[in-house]
C-alpha cells in the first residue's frame, strides 16, 4: 500500500496495546513501532549508570534488542525516565520521522495520539481493569522463568498507572478523538478485530 497514514495506539502497561499493534501493522502491511522500548532502552542504560539524557541522546538501534528490556527492573526505570521532559524531548525526532513513513506506520506508547502524533489519521485507546492487567503480565512474566508474585505484579501496575497518568509532561489519557477499546472481557482475536475494523473504516474514507 502507498501513501503515508499514521495509526496510534495507546494504553497503559499490559493493556495489550502492543500485541494490538503488531497484529494491525501486519494486517495493513504498515511499519511498526513500540514506543515504549525506546524508553524501556533508555532504562537500561540508567541501570547500566548512564545518566538518563545521554542515554536518550546516545540511543541506537541495537540498544532495542537487549535482552533484558521486558525484565520487571527495566520496566521500573522506563517509568521513571519517562517523566523528564528532556528525554522525552530527545526522543521526539526520532518518532516523529517513524510516524509520517511511506507506506504507513503504526506506532503504540502512551502520549501518540495526544503529543507524538496529534495529527494521526487512526487514534485508539486499548486499555482494560488493573487486575486484569496485572493478570496478564503475572502470566507472561512467569512464562518467561521471572519469580514474582501476583500482589507485586499488581502494585507495580498500579504504582506504573500512577506515573504515567500523573506526570507533568505527556500524562497518559485518551486523545479527544479516539476510539476508547476495552479489552478486559475481549479475547485477542477480537480486540484485534475491532481496531483493523477502525482502520478499515479511515481507509475507505480515503478512498
């Protein structure tokens, strides 16, 4: 497909935003992004003891397939490096020029639709109850050989929820004119479903 469209996806942690988004991605046949490795890539080299600006500056491709960016620790500190203005700043660039590619982009975090890509042609908001949530990261950190506790995993999703919704640049919201999809009760085949059915919708308004 030619033509530059631009679909973004947010939602809090474990939503399923991003199984979501790499489903539509090579549903249309556009390219994808995780916005939140980025951050997730800018924790680890915190916890490697870079200072959090120079990681965001200094940031390369490779650093986004270390193998312990879905750990519970880097998951922490991207929370926490997500809140400074000037990382956030760093970052813009580089996915501002993802979202206006040829061929189309899909890009999924938590501020796409509000501030990366206000202009964006589809926005959704995948989001769904804390325990639900916290459930499918337990499972998926088990699955994965992580020794932790459902209580935990549900604090830290808590506690996560509160940074990203609270912080002074970029909250975590709803843009105005997104389309709110709450998977809580919705299986992944049907989730999905609905957000191409969203896309489609745009693209034959395109014409």
């Amino acid at each position: 497909m030619t033509g530059t469209i631009t679909v973004a996806i947010d939602g809090p942690a474990a939503a399923g935003k991003g199984t979501i988004s790499k489903a539509v991605a090579a549903y249309f046949g556009f390219a994808h992004l995780d916005t939140g490795l980025l951050y997730r890539a800018v924790g680890a080299k915190v916890l490697d003891g870079v200072a959090p600006l120079e990681a965001a500056q200094a940031l390369e491709a490779a650093d986004l397939d270390r193998d312990d960016l879905r750990t519970p620790d880097v998951a922490q500190a991207a929370s926490r490096v997500a809140v400074l203005p000037e990382v956030r700043a760093a970052l813009l660039d580089f996915q501002h020029a993802f979202a206006r590619r040829a061929g189309g982009a899909v890009l999924d975090g938590r501020d796409i639709g509000t501030v990366i890509c206000p202009e964006a042609e589809v926005k959704l908001f995948v989001t769904a109850s804390p325990e639900i949530r916290a459930e499918r990261r337990f499972l998926e950190l088990e699955a994965n050989g992580h020794d932790v506790m459902r209580e935990e995993v549900l604090a830290d999703v808590v506690g996560r929820d509160d940074r990203d919704m609270n912080r002074v640049d970029a909250p975590l919201k709803p843009a105005v004119d997104a389309v709110v999809l709450d998977t809580s009760d919705l299986s992944i085949d049907a989730a999905v479903a609905a957000a191409v059915a969203r896309v489609q919708v745009v693209l034959d308004q395109r014409g």
